[in-house]
C-alpha cells in the first residue's frame, strides 16, 4: 500500500484547485461571496469551498462570471450575512448554525447526538429530507440553499475536570453560540450556558469568564483553545452543518445553464470542504493531545447517557418552535440511512 504524505496531498490539491483557473477577461456577472472563517484552505473547509467553487464557476463560464470572495469575516459575522444576502447586497454566503435564526426549521439539524457519524449525515442532507428542508427555507427566506457543506462534529472543552458522562458536567460554565438550541442542550447536561459572541471567546477562557466550550476539533485547534483549555471530551454532540446560500432572486435572474453551473460547482465545493474538515479532525485530536490537553472518549455507554440527558429536552423545547413532523422526519432519514449503509 502507497501512503501519500501530507504535504504531497496539499500539492496534488492546489495542482487541481489551479487547473480551473478562469481566462483572463472581463465577466459579464459578478457574484459576492462571503463567510467568516478563514481563506487559507489547508486549515479552513469554509476557505476550501469558497475557493474551489470560484475557481469552478470562472473557469467553466469561461469567465463571463466572476466570483468575489469575502473570507474571515470582512463583511461582518454569520447573522449579517445572511441579512446581507436575503436583501441582495451580497449575492451568497457560506453559514453554518445562525441560519435557524431566519428558518427555524434549520435548527433540526442540530438535535444533539442525532447523527451517529458523517457518512450518515451526508446521505441525509444530500437526500430526500436535504432537499425538502432546502426547499421549505428558500419559500421561507428567500435564500436558495445549494448545498450542504460540513462544520463537523462539535465537542465539548473544558479547564476544570475531565468529562466522560453527564454529571460530570455539573455546574461548568460552557460558552454556546447565540442560539437558543444549544443553550437547551448544556442545560440538560448539567452545565451552566453562557451564550457569548464568538469573537470573545478566547477572553472569556483566558479570563476565566466561563469554564469552557465546544466547537469542532478543526476550530479547537485552529484557535489554540488548548492553551487556554485542559480537558477535551470527544462526545461529537452536534454534527455543524454549513449551508451554502444565494439570493433567490439573483438565482433566478441567471439561465438555465449558468444555475446548473452554479448547482454543480457547490456540490463539490461542499465535498472539499467536507474533506478538509475530516482531514484536519482527524490529524487535530492528535495535535491537541500533544499539546497537553487531556483527551476523554465516551464509551458507549456515557454516550447513551449523554443522548438520554439531551436529546429529549431539546426536542420538547424545539417542538414548541417548530412543526414537530420536522423531528420525526430527520429521526426517519437517519434510520433509514443507517439501515442502507
């Protein structure tokens, strides 16, 4: 068997991510694109889409659409982007959880511990219910979904004790997104939610402000929480979807041909972001344990527990937001997925 290092992986990547770079002439359309995370695409699965699907739509337009990229942020966080683009001052944008805040449906995705793994998660969002969900949001917001890309499994960290089961959760002050599901969820599990802005973070575990957080290993390490953070419990909570959006009206303003375009070139954005987010998973849990972070693994077993704990006092919170045949929906895509693997 021929093993391919990293750096020879990275090479053969930016070979094929150049090979579609677009003739030089001047575009007939330009579309804006922005995301928070950011552009360097080893490190970023946002950055890779973003990149991979500029570089498809001017290459196979033959330049008659340019694609403008906004990465890390530099037109403001997740919940003005999406504004941005329902308004049309931006044509699409890359977001992940804050898109429940304009379709709540959205927010199904993030049940916790509902996606036993990725290959699982991918079948659902890329099948039936991916497109029916897309469909109900882009009716509800104007928001075209084109696909889903991955934020990836979301796990917990902390600077006080290990955590292996619920109740060792008790008390933690855990920093959660601004996004009423996820505080539901800490809370069942014992711990005490803190819904902080994400620019803030690395000052309030520096300041000791809260406790800890939880964040996919990607993000753990990208932003060196593990100089701030001891413990890390690999429970996979939440698997983070991204949506990649556009304006339905922008959309529809495009031929039939240039929308396929389009459709296509944000399904294998999708995928390589996906890739690039399992890559550096994968490689992170190692990373942070070298630098000294205390890693735990759930048996199966806490995990049960910590699925018992959550899930139904989420899905009785989420029920009273939205259509409860939502819950029941994803409950049966995920079965049904894990039955034809």
């Amino acid at each position: 068997m021929k093993f391919v290092s990293k750096s020879a992986l990275l090479g053969a990547v930016s070979l094929a991510a150049a090979s579609f770079a677009a003739p030089a002439q001047a575009a007939d359309i330009t579309l804006n694109f922005a995301h928070v995370d950011p552009a360097e695409w080893t490190t970023s699965k946002k950055g890779a889409a973003t990149q991979v699907f500029k570089n498809i739509v001017e290459a196979e337009s033959a330049g008659r659409i340019a694609v403008e990229l906004f990465p890390a942020g530099s037109l403001g966080g997740e919940t003005d982007l999406i504004q941005n683009t329902q308004d049309g001052t931006l044509a699409m944008s890359m977001v992940s959880g804050p898109f429940s805040q304009v379709c709540p449906e959205a927010a199904v995705l993030d049940v916790p511990y509902m996606f036993p793994n990725a290959n699982v998660a991918w079948k659902v969002l890329d099948g039936d219910f991916g497109k029916e969900l897309a469909a109900h949001c882009l009716e509800k917001t104007g928001l075209r979904t084109l696909a889903y890309g991955e934020t990836g499994f979301r796990n917990f960290t902390n600077s006080k004790r290990a955590v292996a089961e619920p109740k060792d959760m008790d008390g933690l002050k855990i920093r959660v997104m601004t996004v009423p599901l996820y505080v539901e969820m800490v809370k069942a599990l014992g711990g005490d939610p803190t819904p902080i802005p994400w620019p803030e973070v690395p000052t309030a575990l520096t300041t000791g402000t809260v406790d800890g957080q939880e964040n996919p290993i990607s993000v753990i390490y990208a932003n060196k929480f593990y100089e701030m953070q001891k413990y890390l419990t690999l429970d996979r909570h939440v698997y983070g979807t991204d949506f990649i959006l556009i304006n339905e009206d922008i959309y529809s303003g495009l031929s039939d041909g240039d929308q396929a375009l389009l459709r296509r070139a944000a399904g294998i954005a999708a995928n390589v972001g996906r890739a690039i987010q399992q890559f550096n998973s994968a490689e992170g849990v190692a990373k942070l344990a070298e630098a000294g972070m205390e890693v735990t693994t759930p048996t199966a077993e806490q995990l049960a527990a910590f699925r018992d704990a959550a899930q139904p006092a989420v899905i009785e919170w989420l029920s009273g937001e939205i259509d409860a045949q939502w819950i029941d929906k994803l409950k049966t895509a995920v079965s049904d997925a894990e039955t034809s693997m």
